[in-house]
C-alpha cells in the first residue's frame, strides 16, 4: 500500500524526530520466526519509550516490505490510529522478509537579517527557497536514516546490502538469534566497515522495569560487533554516525542513523 500524497512531510517528521533523538522509532512484528505462510502484523511508532506506544504513529508512506527475491509485498490493512500505525502482510515464499523504511533529507538553520535563528527542514529544494538573500550562519546537514525488521519463513536467506548509507550486514543471519550464543553483525558505511561505532541495544518491557537498561557496544576495526543478548525477546537495535561526506552540495555535514527490531529466542 502507497502513501504518495504524504510522502515529502512523513519523511521531513521523521528525519526530525531521529535528527533531535527526542523520541524513538520502531517496528514492532507479531513474528519474526515462521515455520510456514502465515499473517504478520506490524506496529509502528514514534515513542518516548521503546515498544511502547504513547506519543504519536509512525507514518507508512516511506515503509516498504520485500521478499526474499527482492520484490516488493503488498502491505494490507494499514491503518494510521492516534498512537501508532498498523499493517499486515502475509510471506508467501520460504526466506527472508524485510520491512524497511528509508529517510532521506535535509535540514538546517540560518541567522535572520535580526540575527534570530531560523529552523530549516524539508528537501533540498524547498530549503533553498526558505533560506532569504540577507541570511547569515546557514547551516545545512544532510540526513540518511534507515529502519527495518526481518522475518524469515522457514530457513533464513541471505540479506543484500546496498553500499549506500549505514547498514547492517548480518554475519549471524537477524532471525536465527538465541540467548544462549554470541551473535556477530558487521556494520558498513558507504559499503565499507564501520570501525568503532557505538550500538544500542534495549529490551522489550521498558515501562515494566526502573530504568531504559541499554546496553552500549562498540564495533571492532572491521566494523564488526559482538554481542551476546541477556536474555530472549524483543530488542531494539540504534546507532548514529556523522561525516562530511554529503551528497548535497550545500550541505557540509551528513548524518547517518540505522535502527532495527531484533527478536532473540530462547
């Protein structure tokens, strides 16, 4: 299901909800282990507090879910509620599903002609336009984010990457995660290793214990991270990096995020 008209303001929201990190994104799947072909629901959410809907939904319009060959499936029965958004879709095929939504965009900030600061957010295009002749201090980043979830029917296969961006590139395959063994994911920006990059990772049940619990990991020189999950369940998975490495001409600074839903069996 396609959400074109809504598209541009869906993405520039959610770029700015990762850019300020003041809320958390996530998806949510019912399953992500199915021995056969069967219904997947998906919650999807901006929240103060992970898998825990009570801020606003995430919008669908930049969320996708492909199958094991890479074409695209019919997401069914969205529905966009007060707190969080809903889809479902049925894997048809045995492999991998992944549910995925890419953010691409701008944002930045300028001094007025009465030196008052001035917010910019949206495409490249329509911040030029914002930006007056008399401007001064303008600042521009580029934002590159990604979110995804993976459900597998039957044996696990092989998840691309597109040497783009920050990506996760799984060594121990994201469904076929135990507690009782060490899992090893390589994290690639632009295609090449990731080296020491700092990984989040917090559990499932955050409004039933004290405190958020994180876990904070850093990656090795060859952008791989090891981690070994306290116990089964859900987990959410986030980490950030910076650069000037934009492709927008305006912009000096480029910010890169990957966020993805886990779940760890016993």
């Amino acid at each position: 299901m396609k959400f074109k008209t809504r598209a541009i303001a869906a993405a520039t929201l959610a770029l700015a909800a990762l850019g300020a990190q003041a809320h958390d994104l996530w998806f949510k799947p019912s399953s992500t282990v199915l021995s056969s072909p069967e219904w997947v629901t998906v919650d999807a959410a901006v929240s103060n507090d992970v898998f825990f809907f009570n801020h606003r939904p995430l919008a669908l319009d930049n969320v996708n879910v492909t199958g094991p060959d890479g074409a695209a499936v019919e997401m069914k029965n969205a529905v966009k509620g007060e707190l969080r958004s809903v889809f479902d879709f049925k894997p048809e095929k045995t492999g991998t599903y992944r549910v995925s939504m890419l953010m691409n965009g701008v944002m930045g900030g300028y001094k007025d002609g009465k030196g008052q600061m001035r917010r910019l957010r949206g495409s490249v295009d329509d911040i030029l336009k914002q930006i007056p002749a008399d401007a001064q201090d303008v600042r521009i980043t580029e934002n590159v984010r990604r979110m995804e979830t993976f459900v597998s029917v039957g044996k696990p296969s092989a998840l691309a990457v597109t040497g783009k961006g920050l990506e996760l590139k799984p060594i121990t395959h994201p469904n076929d995660l135990v507690s009782t063994e060490e899992a090893r994911f390589a994290f690639l920006l632009d295609g090449k290793p990731a080296a020491d990059l700092e990984v989040e990772l917090v559990a499932d049940g955050i409004r039933y214990r004290d405190g958020v619990n994180a876990i904070k990991l850093r990656t090795d020189a060859q952008g791989v991270l090891k981690v070994k999950f306290p116990h089964p369940g859900l987990f959410w998975l986030s980490t950030d990096a910076k650069d000037d490495r934009t492709s927008v001409a305006q912009a000096k600074e480029r910010h890169l995020g990957y966020v993805a839903t886990l779940e760890v069996l016993p």
